[in-house]
C-alpha cells in the first residue's frame, strides 16, 4: 500500500465500536479507503494526528475487544475502498 494520510478517525478514544464499523479513513494519491473493525470492543488509544503521513504497517490504534468477539487469526481490520480520487494510467473505464 506505500504511504497513506490519515484523514480523519470515526471513533474517538474510550468509544464503543461495533464489527465492520469504520475506524479511520486513510487515503493515497488514487483512492480513500476505510479501516474497518473485524469484531466489537472499543478503541484505548490513537496513535496520530489527522493529516499526518503514515506507511504500511504502521499501528494506526488500539482496539480493546470483546473476547467473544475478538478476530481469529491474522486478519486484524478490513480495508474497503470508498472513494476513487484519481484513475491509475491504463485504468480508464
């Protein structure tokens, strides 16, 4: 994914969060894309500032699950594109 900028988180600290509901929304020069939760619980901690650059990797927050609900495995956020910016050359439709 390379570098993204945190545009704005839509939780707040200490707030409940519920599965597939969006936790920060990030974007790189083509596409804004929306981390997701994989279970319920709430968010303890965010890491950065809106507008600030991150990469690949980089722990965006800390999310305090439910143990019922926790995420098995590796999976840890879902990522959905929710806004194209800028069309990739050779992508025109």
């Amino acid at each position: 994914m390379g570098n993204v900028e945190i545009i704005e988180y839509a939780v707040k600290e200490n707030e409940r969060i519920k599965s597939d509901q969006t936790i920060v929304l990030v974007e790189n020069w083509w596409v804004r894309m929306a981390l997701k939760a994989v279970g319920s619980g709430y968010i303890s901690k965010v890491f950065f500032e809106p507008r600030t650059y991150v990469r690949e990797g980089d722990p965006l927050a800390i999310m305090v699950c439910d143990p019922e609900d926790a995420p098995h495995g590796e999976v840890t956020c879902a990522l959905e594109i929710v806004e194209t910016i800028r069309q990739k050359p050779g992508r025109e439709k």
